[in-house]
C-alpha cells in the first residue's frame, strides 16, 4: 500500500523523481483534491498546471500525485477517502498536512523532490513531522493556474525534499534560473513565546554555529496573526468551495465544521482579522529591517500522536507567515549524540517527541522566515546550516 500517493504511476530508470500534490493539475489525470466528492465531478485535466512548465523536458519523472487533508483544508495530515499517509519516523505520530504525502513520499526515499501547497503551513508543517526539508515560497513567486484553490490570498506552492540541494533542485524545476546562494546578512532574530524556552534556546545555539547573530527578540503577536490568517482562509475557502456542502454527507465531517464555522463569521470579525494582520505585517517589516532573518520552531507543539492531532495547534507557528506573504523554510536537525552534546543537553531531551524505536528523538525543525523574495538566501542558509551541524 501507498497511502502517500493517491495516484500512482511508478519509477522508471535514473531520472529526478517527483511527485506532484493532487491540487495541481497533471495533463491525463484527474485532479481529486485529496476529496471523493471532487474526484467523482473531475473530468481528467488536458493540460498542466503553469507551475510544471519547468518540469517537461527534464530528466524529470512524475511518480505520483500525492494524498493530502480534503481540500487540503487541514494540518493532520489524515484523509477518511485515500488513506492516512503513515508518518515513517514514527507511525502512532501525525504526518502532518496538509501534504501529507508529498513529505512521507519523500521521507521514505520513495520520490527524491515533491511540490506541496502551503496555505497557513501545509509545507512546512508535514516537513517538520517528517523530518525532511520544506519551502514556503514568497506570495505570488510560482503561479497557481491550474491549482485547486483553498484561500487565494494564503496560498502558495513550493519544494520539499531530504536535503538542502535537493530543495534546490525541486525549486530550479519550479523556476527555471533559480540558483541558492549564501545570505550575505548575519543577523537572525528568535521570536520568543513561539515555543519551549529549551527549544529556543537550542535553536539559538544551532543558528550560531555558522557565527551569525542570533537574538532573542519579543514575540510580534503570532497568536493574534494565525487567528487573523485561520479567519482570512476559513472565508475564503468556503467562498472557493462552498457549493460542495450541498452533499456535505460525503464529506470529511471535520471539513464540514470548518465550513459552518465560516458561515458563523460577522463584518465585526473580518474588520478585526483585517487589523490584526496589518499590525502583524508593520511588526515583522520592522523586525526585518533589523535582522536579516526571524526564526523559530515550525511546530510550536511536539509532533502529536496521530489520534489526538486534530486538536493541536500544529500551525501557529507557520500561518502568521501567509498572512505577510514572506518566505519561509523549514530546516532538520537530527537530534544525534554530537548534537546533543553541543547543546550540552540530557538523553532526554526531545522538544519534537520521540521516534519509533523509543531511543531516539524526532528531528528539531527549525523554522526560518526571510524578506519577500529572499528565497534563494533561505535555501543557501538551509546549505549552509546543514553542513555546519553535520560537522559536529
């Protein structure tokens, strides 16, 4: 079985495999958005996505379109109609979502790059369950015709991969002439409430290795922009696919609440939602123009057990960042024995949860958010971060 994949169309010789998030449309198939219902209208797409432009005509395979939350209208991971993707560092833990598939088909080594959708953290949040590298590009980078849509003005398109050059080279395929480079800033702010003062404090010390400036900086009211950013997308994703409630029995039941709590919205909440997300864009340019770079953990949570995921906060660390639009990766690092050495940390420490041997922790994932259009800087720092720590 491969749950990760919703269509499977299998590996043939050497060339760069792919798979492709089953929003996107893939000329010959059936975009299903990771929903029956959708899957039962869809008519089987004449022509790709925009996105994949860059694709055709590379030693490029497409393997699979991969499974993910319906409508990628979640953050589990968990799909009722394709199967859950198993989360393969830990298979009681949730895989993540909304890419669910796109990260464990990578994590397994069963595709070498994927391309997710990142609404309020669907890239990055399954990236840091799995243990593998993410990319939220910057709003509006790649383009999304052909794309199924959540929330327009939330959603983005982006690489996920097992290493750094791997990300670089899915993003070379998403824009051809992309090229990584080292950031010549130095400045990294940490963003303090966004997680465990362990967490944090092993987060700076990671990110000094290379000898940037790493600071401890006040929190610039990431709970109040994910409340701004989880309004924006529950809105405009009932605008986008509203129509479906009309056979809501077939359904996810947790898509459905989703969108009776849209429905529930007044003018007075937007109108806050609308302010909280300005001052949350005036408090991060500010913060930007002393710092080159904001970090903090992706997941503000440990990974959670997959039967108790639903009501974990797994994005309130990463949708503040579709609210301003800003690049933003996340980067593993596996918690070894040098590391934790480095950190001059116990056997127990452990901030993401353990992995399914019981002895080994999951992997720290760290997140990093640029300027706009600083995205081949946020790939280099990852290059960068990754081989400083595999030298410890």
């Amino acid at each position: 079985m491969r749950e990760w994949a919703i269509d499977y169309f299998g590996a043939k010789g050497g060339d760069l495999r792919l798979g492709v998030k089953d929003l996107i449309d893939v000329e010959g198939t059936k975009t299903s958005a990771g929903s029956r219902l959708v899957a039962s209208r869809a008519s089987v797409s004449t022509r790709d996505a925009l996105l994949l432009a860059g694709v055709r005509g590379q030693a490029v395979q497409i393997v699979a379109k991969t499974n993910l939350n319906e409508l990628a209208f979640g953050a589990t991971g968990i799909n009722p109609w394709f199967g859950t993707p198993l989360n393969p560092l830990n298979r009681n833990l949730a895989p993540g979502g909304s890419s669910s598939g796109s990260a464990v088909g990578v994590a397994m080594g069963e595709i070498d790059v994927a391309f997710g959708s990142d609404t309020g953290g669907s890239i990055r949040i399954p990236s840091a369950c799995c243990g593998i590298f993410g990319l939220k590009t910057t709003a509006g980078r790649v383009p999304l015709d052909g794309v199924w849509p959540v929330a327009q003005s939330l959603d983005t398109i982006g690489p996920m991969g097992a290493s750094s050059a791997m990300l670089d080279a899915a993003m070379t395929l998403l824009e051809p002439g992309f090229r990584s480079r080292v950031p010549s800033g130095k400045k990294v702010a940490v963003l303090e409430g966004s997680g465990s003062k362990e967490s944090l404090s092993a987060i700076a010390a990671i990110l000094s290795l290379p000898g940037w400036e790493v600071e401890l900086v006040e929190d610039p009211g990431l709970e109040q922009a994910r409340q701004a950013g989880l309004e924006v997308m529950l809105l405009e994703a009932l605008s986008n696919n509203g129509a479906l409630l009309a056979e809501s029995h077939r359904l996810d039941p947790a898509i459905v609440e989703r969108f009776l709590q849209a429905l529930r919205f007044t003018n007075a909440d937007r109108k806050s939602a609308g302010q909280l997300a300005v001052q949350f864009q005036t408090n991060v340019e500010r913060l930007l123009s002393r710092h080159d770079f904001l970090a903090l953990p992706t997941l503000k949570v440990p990974v959670p057990e997959l039967e108790n995921s639903r009501s974990a906060p797994l994005n309130a660390n990463t949708m503040p960042f579709n609210v301003t639009g800003s690049p933003a990766i996340a980067i593993p690092v596996a918690v070894t024995r040098m590391v934790k050495k480095f950190l001059d940390v116990g056997n127990s420490f452990a901030p993401m949860g353990m992995q399914g041997d019981g002895d080994s922790p999951m992997p720290l994932s760290i997140q990093v958010v640029g300027r706009k259009g600083s995205d081949e800087e946020l790939v280099g720092l990852a290059s960068v971060l990754e081989s400083v720590v595999r030298e410890l």
